[in-house]
C-alpha cells in the first residue's frame, strides 16, 4: 500500500525562488545532512538522575517530479513528531519512552505495518488520523565513544550509507528502525552495526518476517579536520567507507503464510574519501569520494537479477551556508534495497521493466540556517539526468525467466525539491538526588 500526493511543476518553481530568498544570508557553515535528516546522537554522563522531556519534530514539504520510467513523481507534506520521557538512573545508562506519529497532510487513514517497504505492504488493519507507534529506547555507555542501543535504535540516515544504498527521504516515510544496535568512535573509526527488525510474526501468521541487519564503518587514515586536540589540525583527511546491507524475508513459524520460501538480498558499498580544508573565508571544505556498490539475491526471485555492480562518485563543496554537490552513477543489473530508485537498473512504477547499464548525473544545492536552540531551517533544490539506455521487458512463465528487448529510454531530467523546519530540544523536570 503506497501513499503518494502529486503536485504541479509550478510547486518546483516556489521552491526554487525560496532557495534563492534563503541563500541570501549569510551564517556559519553548518552540516546540512545532519541538522536536518540525521537524530543527535551525543550522549551527556552529567546528567544524571535527571527526568527530562524530550521533543523531536520533522516538519517537511518536499516535491519529487521524477521523469521516465524508473519511477513516478509525487509530494511528501507532512510531519512527524516524537515526544519522550527520558530519565539516566545512572550515569552510563539513558532510558527513553514516548511516542512516533507520522502525518501526511489531506490523509487520514494510515496502514498499522511498518512504512520501510511500502510498494509490498503486508499486514491488515489501518489507524486513523496518525500513523503511531510506541517509542522505547535503552542505551548503555560502558565507555567513551562506544554504545549498546536496544529498542528504537539510532537508525535511517544516521548510519550514514551512500545514497544508493539509502534513500534520504526515507526520513519521512518509513518507521523508526527497532533492534539493536552497537556504535563504537574514535580517531580511527566511526563503526555502526545494527539489526533493524521490520516485521515480527506469531505462530501461524500468514505474513513473512521480515529484518536488515547493517554494517557502516568509516576507517580513518588520520584524524578528521574537525578533531582537535592539543592544537593539532590538519588540513587533510583520508577515510575509507565499508557498508553492508543484508535484507531477510522468512519465517518457520508463519505456518500459514502464502509463501514461505525464504528471501535473501545483499548491498554493499566500498571505497576512499578525501575532506580538504580550504584556505578561504567562505569557501570552507571540499569533500571528493568514490564508491564501488555490490548487489547480490542469494535466495528467493523477489528481483529479476542475481547480482549486479554499481560505481558513485561525488563532489561536495561547502561555501559557508551553502553546500553544492555533484555527483554521478552508473551501474550493470543493479537492484538498491533501500535507494532512491534512480540509483538502479529496475523500475519501481513499471513492473519486469529493467534498464540495461542506466547512467544518472546530479546536482545539488542545499542551504540550512540554525534558526535558534533547537530549531533547524533546510532547503534544498536537486537536478537528477538519468542518461539514455536500453530497456527490457523480463517476465516468469511456468518457472522460465525471458527477457525482451523494446527498446532505447529516451534521456530523462527529474527534479527534487523541498523545505523542512526539525525542532530538537530538551526540558528538565526534575533533578534527583
């Protein structure tokens, strides 16, 4: 079950004219990836024994006018708000409960499962007026820099994969991931390994579960341009990226499911960055990084290819408010489990449509502004060429894959935009002794 709000290219062009409003100011340079998509992961030990409100917010209007086949164009306005209670017994140990609900505005009815795999939702039951869910989190700090998360887990774009691995508006349509989780940081990795656990069956049930389990580590080849210590800086960071997606579909208990055959799906990624710091007032950093993608179904037909490659590329510049980023792709039988569809060589709109060797170029401009304490401005407008290529029709028939030739897609241009406002603050109720 899929929920998509189309819009007119006039949209496109409001937020085009107030991207060019925004960019007029001029503030300290921030990450716009991580002020606007990614959840604060910062973990205070002086906290102790106090009982906190805690409140995260997303309020976003983004418009995606996809062209060609590989997928349809459609608007995401909405919201999502999650307020916790938080209390550290301890100094090492934070427990937090609350609630996620999710509000696509002019909808009213939401499924009950989780959002992660729409095109193939499985489950019954709707909720009205919200999509809520229940939000609980333990984290333990054994030591400095290294985490054990059980509950509603640092997950979506804080892992931090490459973008066709992951689609970064995922934010705004999937649930919170839920496992288990392990962070480890230091000078000479960021590592992150988790299990997300989409769909839990009981005895019987007529539905697969269903979880990924994730590895992203970057290895560090000396210390990044923000690390500082002891006046040490340097003007140079070298980092290797290494990530791994494995997707599950199974189940021995689901006795009474349609399909119980089980399904397997692999993507990983792996390459070198560069982050240069430049010596200019406005021009701050430049960031050069290439990556090699793999895919692989090691069990199951879910998808019409068993294994495919794929090559990204990307550069980006940071002019103090204003980050531009380019980047390019191109890939052979590649399917993204969780990408932007742009970034494979199947069509999510056209069923058994596949593109042979499909090339995609993009730009990218994004602006963001800490209004406040707490308070977040993103804007962002984005160009995605998906060059021509070849297409082919790939259908099954008594257990026989045939593939079809019709023919050369024609060169297709797509653009992206939107304006999120994220609120992320804290309020003491009470300290105890």
């Amino acid at each position: 079950m899929e929920k998509k709000f189309f819009c007119s290219a006039r949209t496109r062009v409001l937020f085009l004219l107030s991207f060019l409003l925004c960019s007029n100011a001029i503030f300290f340079a921030q990450d716009y990836h991580n002020m606007i998509y990614c959840e604060d992961t910062a973990f205070y030990a002086n906290r102790k024994k106090e009982l906190r409100i805690d409140l995260q917010n997303l309020n976003f209007f983004r418009n995606n006018e996809y062209k060609g086949s590989l997928v349809k164009g459609y608007t995401l306005p909405g919201l999502w708000i999650r307020p916790t209670i938080s209390y550290q017994p301890v100094s090492n140990i934070k427990i937090e409960a609350g609630a996620y609900m999710l509000k696509y505005w002019g909808q009213a009815d939401y499924p009950n499962n989780h959002y992660g795999n729409l095109p193939y939702f499985e489950g019954e039951g709707e909720q009205k007026g919200f999509h809520a869910l229940p939000f609980f989190r333990i984290r333990y700090v054994p030591v400095g820099g290294v985490s054990l998360v059980l509950g509603d887990i640092y997950g979506q774009n804080n892992h931090g994969l490459i973008e066709p691995l992951y689609n970064r508006e995922m934010v705004m349509t999937s649930d919170p991931d839920a496992g288990v989780q392990l962070l480890w940081t230091n000078w000479i990795m960021d590592f992150d390994i988790w299990i997300n656990w989409e769909n839990f069956i009981f005895q019987g049930d007529d539905h697969q579960e269903e979880f990924t389990f994730g590895v992203s580590t970057r290895f560090k080849a000396n210390r990044p341009l923000d690390y500082e210590k002891d006046s040490y800086k340097n003007n140079l960071h070298v980092y290797f990226p290494l990530q791994l997606l494995y997707k599950h579909k199974g189940g021995e208990i689901n006795t009474s499911a349609t399909s119980r055959s089980v399904k397997t799906c692999l993507n990983a990624a792996a390459g070198v960055g560069f982050d240069i710091r430049m010596p200019f007032r406005y021009f701050r950093r430049l960031n050069v990084e290439a990556d090699a993608a793999y895919y692989s179904q090691q069990k199951g037909d879910l998808f019409p290819f068993e294994n495919g490659y794929g090559l990204f590329g990307k550069i980006v510049a940071d002019f103090n408010d204003i980050r531009l980023t380019a980047g390019y792709w191109q890939c052979h039988d590649f399917v993204s489990l969780f990408g932007d569809p742009l970034f494979g060589a199947v069509s999510a709109y056209e069923k058994g449509l596949t593109y042979r060797n499909p090339k995609t170029a993009y730009m990218r401009l994004e602006y963001s502004h800490k209004i406040a304490k707490g308070f977040t401005l993103g804007v962002h407008a984005d160009v995605y060429n998906t060059f021509s290529s070849d297409m082919s029709n790939i259908s099954v028939s008594d257990e026989v894959l045939t593939s079809s030739y019709i023919g050369r897609s024609a060169n297709s241009l797509s653009f992206i935009a939107g304006i999120y406002l994220r609120t992320d603050f804290s309020f003491l109720v009470k300290k105890f002794k």
